[in-house]
C-alpha cells in the first residue's frame, strides 16, 4: 500500500494562521451569565459573546440575553464585570450588552458578502462551560435560511462545519484575516457537524449600530395575523398571479396602518408596490425594506375584486 505523504510545511502555515488568530480574537471573546427570574425560580444559563469595541460594547445573541434580570462578564483573564443589557433584535437574532470599562480588547467586523464555500472558518466560543474554546472548519454553504426562536425568518444564513455546541452561542465565527464574519446561532440537533451564524453583512451592521444608538431597531409593520393560501390556476390567471399561494387576513390589529389602510380579515394580499406575495415571509422581507413614514400600496383581493390599499409605514 502507498503510504500518504502529508505536506508538514503547508499544515504548519495552516496551523500558524489559526494559532494567529486565537491570539488576537480570543482575548476579545467572552463568556456571558445570564440570570433570569422566573415565577417559581431563578434560572441562570450561558453564552458567549465578542467585544467590539474598546468602550465595552459586546455583540452576542438575541436568544442568549434576552430577558436577562442579571448579566456578568467573565474575561479571558480571568476578570469578570457586571453588564448592561443595551438593545436587542429578535429578528435577526443579535443583541448588544455593555461592561464599565476601556482600553478593552476588540475584535473587527469583518463582511460576509464576499465569503465563498470552502473558506476557512474558525469558531471561538464557551461550549459546556469550557472558555475560550476554538474549532476550527470551512464554510459549508451560504444563503440558508433559518427560523430565529422569535419564529422570524433569518435569511443568508452561513453554514459551517466548524464544530458548535450550546455555549457557543453569541460567540464569533472569523475568517482567516480574524475578521468577525459571523455570530454563532444555532446547531442542527438532528444532524452531526452543521451550525449555524448569523452574517455580518450591511444589514447586521446597520442593526448593530441601531442597537448601540438606540437600543432597538425601528421597523414598519402592518399589524395583522395571516396564513399562506393555496389557490388554484383560474385565480392566477384571473388576477395575474405567479404566485400558487396568497396571504389570507386573519386577524387586524385595531389603530395599526393595516387597519387604517383598510384592510379587513378575509382580505387576500397579493402584493406589495411592485412585489409579488407569496408568504408571510415575503411580506416580512418586503416591509423591512421600506423606511418610517415611507407610503407603499398593499394589493388585496376583496369580493373578486383587486385594490390597491395605500399603507403609511409605522414603527412597530
């Protein structure tokens, strides 16, 4: 049998480059505790999250902090500071915290808009307890779509196989330059070596910069409860659909634009401007495109007939 020369020079530059990043980035990883009161007990959990700034801004996820009534820090060091629970966004699954300090280490934003499959990627993060762990992977794919535990639809989400475990959730996922590309999220329970992070992308930026100014994210909504609708060829021919399914009005929120646009349960929307409707998730991706106070026309199909309701954006 031929035995398998493996090329030292070329693991150790791979090794350099890892060993590199670890030195850089990991300083600026921490481990998150979060306290929550509940109504029978008090619940402690943890996660990871990554400083960003050297004032003590730390990124993470929404999922870790989100209705924290206690939050600390534990540093790399060994040190361990209270924290502020600043702005978080269920959407995308990000949430910002602060520690009291200065001078701290941060890590660069990086962009995930030019990532390719095959890349290297390196995972840092607090599994199980253990700080500062590192895995190491590739990225296995982009564009994924991915349920948020607040039920939105994350989209572009990177998959890698650079292993992730609970713990490691608000960590970084980085690039080979340790640049941060992603935040950790989520593991796929039902299948061995496939996680999930949130990119960090124009959209994430803006959020994340909303969240430190502000403390939330502002965005339009219609105020309605709705399900997908299959309807057949005649109706898509009649109301020249592309779409197989519509959205069905369930419910309208009193005083919400939707109501103040017209809108009625049993309603059918359709469209929105120029945009085809097919899902409720759509309609999500199309409102978050629109600004507040900005005018968009809703196409709904009422008694066989076809109008255009015109919707004021309002901040949900």
């Amino acid at each position: 049998m031929k035995q398998v020369m493996y090329d030292a020079p070329m693991l150790d530059s791979y090794s350099k480059v890892v060993v590199d990043i670890v030195e850089r980035v990991g300083p600026c990883v921490v481990s998150i505790c979060v306290v929550r009161n509940g109504r029978m007990r008090q619940e402690t959990s943890a996660g990871s999250g990554v400083i960003i700034t050297p004032d003590g801004f730390i990124l993470t996820n929404n999922h870790v902090v989100e209705g924290a009534s206690e939050l600390a820090v534990n540093f790399v060091n060994g040190n361990s500071m209270n924290a502020t629970l600043i702005g978080t966004d269920p959407t995308i699954d990000l949430g910002i915290i602060r520690v009291n300090s200065t001078n701290l280490p941060n890590a660069t934003l990086g962009d995930a808009n030019f990532l390719k499959a095959g890349q290297i990627a390196i995972a840092i993060g607090n599994p199980f307890g253990f700080q500062n762990s590192v895995t190491t992977g590739v990225i296995s794919a982009l564009g994924r779509g991915l349920r948020s535990q607040s039920g939105h639809l994350i989209e572009n989400i990177i998959q890698t196989d650079a292993p992730i475990n609970p713990g490691n959730s608000g960590g970084p996922l980085v690039n080979h330059r340790g640049e941060i590309i992603g935040i950790n999220t989520a593991i796929n329970h039902m299948a061995q070596g496939i996680g999930f992070a949130v990119p960090i992308n124009d959209i994430t930026k803006n959020v994340i910069g909303e969240l430190i100014m502000h403390g939330k994210i502002r965005r339009p909504y219609l105020g309605i409860a709705g399900q997908q609708r299959p309807v057949g060829r005649k109706f898509q021919r009649a109301y020249s659909l592309i779409k197989e399914t519509v959205i069905e009005v369930l419910f309208v929120k009193e005083n919400a634009p939707a109501q103040r646009a017209g809108v009625k349960p049993g309603d059918f929307i359709v469209s929105l401007d120029d945009i085809q409707l097919s899902s409720i998730d759509e309609l999500h991706h199309a409102l978050s495109q629109k600004s507040i106070g900005s005018v968009f026309r809703l196409g709904v199909i009422r008694n066989d007939k076809l109008h255009a309701l015109t919707v004021i954006a309002s901040e949900a």
